[in-house]
C-alpha cells in the first residue's frame, strides 16, 4: 500500500456544535486535540528527529480528517512532505486524531483513536526503523482517546477508553502489536478522562470522574500507577487497588473537588526529579463558555511524598485552554499554554505564553509571552516525549467563531523562536517560518 503525501501542514477545524450565548463548547485549533490522546510527539535523539501526529485535512478549505504524522530534522532545520497514514473517509471530527509512539527497535507506531462504537481504532506500525514513508496494519477494535506506552520488559501497555454507555477507562497489553490482552477495566464511576505519562516502565495516569456519565460535570481528581505493565495498579501512597475503581471517595481520590462545586479540566501530568507526579489542569464553575465560568484557574497537583500540594498558576477565558507542563533537569518547571486573552476573546485558546517555577510550582512568573496580535486563536499545546530543546511546545490556530484556515506552530524551550510548519510546500522538504512573535498577523 502507498502512504501518500499532502504538499503541506494543514490542520483539521472543527466545531463541536454546542453553542452559548459565548460561542461554543470548543471549537476552532484542533489539530492536536485531546488533551486525553498522549503522546503526540516523541523526539528519537538517534535519528536527531522530532516525529509528530496531528489531525490535518487535505487542504485548508476542506474539513476531512487525514490522520497525518510529520518530522522534523533538527540537523536541517526542514521538514518532509507530512504522510497520511489514515484517511477517516469524510469524518471531521478531531475525537479520531493520531497519537504516536516508537517501539524499542525504531520503528513508528501510529494509534488512530476512533469514537463511541461506532467508528474504529486503528494501529500502524512503521516497516523500517524511524521511517515515515510504509506502514502495515496491526489491529482494528474499539479503542478511543488512546494512550501508549512502553514497559520495561518491551511490552505495550495501552489505555485506552471505552464506551459502555458512559466513557470508562481501560487497558490491554502487548508484545507484537498483533496479540492483544482482553481489554481490563481500571475505573468505572460515571465515566472518566485521563492524561498519562511513563519513565522507567512506570505508568502515571490521573483523571477525573463524570457523575452520572455526565461529561460537563467533570470533577474531582484521581491518581494511579503501574510499574509492572499493568499486572497491579496502586495509588500514590503505593497501596495495591482493587479494580475496577468504582468508589468517588476511594483510595485513588486526590481531591473531591465536587465538594467545592469545581469541575476539572486536564492538561499534562509529569515527573518531578524524585518521580513524583506533577499535573496540570483547570478548575472552572460552568462547562459553558463566558463568564459564567470565570476564575478557570490553571492549577497543579504535585505528589510532594507525604501529601499533595496545590498551586496555582494564572486563570484564563476558557475552560479548554489546554497547555502542557515540562520538568527539567535543573529543578526549572515550565507551562507553555494560551493562558492570554486572544482576538476571540471567550473562544477556545488565545494568544501562548510561558510560564516558569523555581521551586517546584508554589510560585510562578510569565517569562515570555509567545504569540501576540494573533489573527486567530492558538490552542491546545502538547509536549513531545523526550522533548529536544527547539521543539518543546506543539500546537495550532484557528478561529473558534467561524471556519478559518488552521496553521501548527512549535516553538523553543526558552520560547525565544516560535516557528509556524508550511501549508504550502513546493519541494519534497523545507524549513519551517519562524513567527514574528509581536505581530502574527500573516494568514
């Protein structure tokens, strides 16, 4: 089979439909949407390549999700003609964006999420090591927001979500890629969003619950983990869990934020130096845009060994204001995210910025503000895995009130170059504009 190319970066639009009086739900940049598919990037220091997922469309006045997967060479500042390893056949609805993983041998693997029962999930893996041009298919099941990632003896652990009339949290195992574990339920109250990370063969995931499947009453906030590719997962303190998780007031509970009527929104989850979990999120006071839900206040948990610690960071206008969260080697925390008020000022996203911590999240300054006078809203920063320092943030705009075209932009480690991929490439490689950071007027 021919994986064919598209002549340049073009990111998926979409709008969920459920409009406010503010506008909708969420809508506009979302390429790397969810937040709930992890990861979307990985740089493979062997090859000195960041390699990338994201929802694209084959040109930017069509809305047809392709599930694309680019690179990009840090040895020739350029990247190569992005390849279609899925084509969603007329769906345009961003829930079926790629996640990417690579395999101890080099080699791609590409996860297509699908949506409820209805639309499939799909696995790809690359034929040659670090190569984006062949794939093969490994599998076609039921596999929604997926998550991958590798364990210590080189088996895959996968969670993923399934929809039992409400969205529970799952997992299956393999070696091949072609053999799978049954799927094994890890939590069923109500239904359930997670973000996750691995270092080591250890597995972190938090989430929050949805009572009564109700996904705008997201809350609380829940922690487990796993360092044995899911044979027993335990709670922060490292006791062993009973599953399915079932219990709102469990051992595996954080915060009950329903108490303090706060729904959660979340963003990335990370290791501080010693391992512990660190992760970012939004309380917000409405699921409907405007200022019904004002303070949407970025916030983190950090596990500090003997209990948690809460911090918070800035507030922002939208509930899906969704950034990311680095931990580096010298003790530097750092969120990039759209944390500023952008032209759509109630829509989804808004200009980027940076912020950083010295002491391990109690306090934070914005160092730079990375995107400013923007035509559209930017929205949705991810962080690749292994993150090389010129391609630490990852994201895309587009105009939340109105169909627009929608451009992916990465920018540096200390945000000094925000750099904008081509939508248009006339050769088989080419360099990515770097963004003129106080005027992003160029449409």
């Amino acid at each position: 089979m021919t994986y064919p190319r598209i002549p340049g970066y073009r990111a998926i639009w979409f709008d969920l439909g459920q409009r406010t009086e503010f506008g909708s739900k969420y809508s506009g940049a979302l390429a790397t949407y969810t937040s709930n598919h992890v990861p979307l990037a990985v740089y493979a220091p062997e090859v000195n390549k960041t390699f990338f997922v994201y929802g694209g469309t084959p040109a930017a006045d069509e809305r047809h999700l392709l599930c694309m997967l680019g690179c990009y060479d840090h040895n020739t500042g350029e990247l190569p003609q992005p390849v279609v390893v899925h084509d969603k056949q007329g769906v345009d609805d961003p829930h079926d964006n790629p996640v990417l993983q690579i395999g101890p041998d080099g080699r791609l693997w590409v996860f297509v999420a699908g949506r409820g029962r209805t639309r499939p999930g799909f696995v790809y893996r690359g034929v040659e090591p670090y190569s984006i041009d062949n794939f093969e298919l490994l599998r076609e099941a039921e596999i929604c927001y997926p998550q991958p990632w590798w364990g210590a003896d080189g088996r895959l652990l996968l969670l993923l979500t399934k929809y039992t009339g409400v969205r529970e949290l799952y997992w299956s195992v393999t070696s091949d890629g072609v053999t799978w574990s049954e799927d094994r339920k890890l939590a069923g109250m109500g239904g359930h969003y997670q973000v996750s990370d691995a270092r080591g063969g250890r597995v972190i995931t938090a989430f929050q619950m949805h009572p009564e499947g109700n996904v705008d009453r997201r809350t609380n906030l829940y922690f487990t983990q796993s360092d044995d590719v899911g044979e027993t997962w335990r709670n922060v303190q490292g006791d062993v869990l009973d599953l399915p998780l079932t219990d709102p007031h469990g051992p595996a509970l954080v915060r009950d934020y329903a108490s303090e009527g706060l729904l959660v929104y979340l963003h990335d989850i990370n290791f501080d130096a010693a391992g512990n979990p660190v992760v970012l999120y939004i309380t917000s006071r409405d699921w409907r845009p405007g200022p019904s839900g004002d303070p949407r206040t970025w916030t983190v948990a950090h596990w500090r060994g003997d209990k948690w610690a809460f911090h918070e960071i800035t507030t922002s206008t939208h509930n899906y204001d969704c950034g990311c969260i680095h931990v580096e080697a010298d003790g530097t925390w750092r969120v990039i995210g759209p944390t500023e008020t952008g032209p759509q000022h109630w829509g989804t996203g808004g200009e980027i910025a940076m912020w950083v911590s010295d002491d391990q999240g109690t306090t934070w300054r914005k160092t730079r503000q990375l995107t400013a006078n923007s035509v559209y809203n930017h929205a949705y920063v991810r962080r690749p895995v292994n993150a090389h320092r010129e391609f630490y943030g990852y994201w895309s705009d587009g105009d939340p009130d109105a169909f627009s075209p929608s451009r992916l932009h990465f920018v540096d480690q200390q945000g000094e170059r925000v750099r904008r991929l081509p939508n248009e490439m006339t050769a088989a490689a080419q360099p990515p504009e770097v963004v003129d950071c106080s005027s992003d007027a160029q449409v």
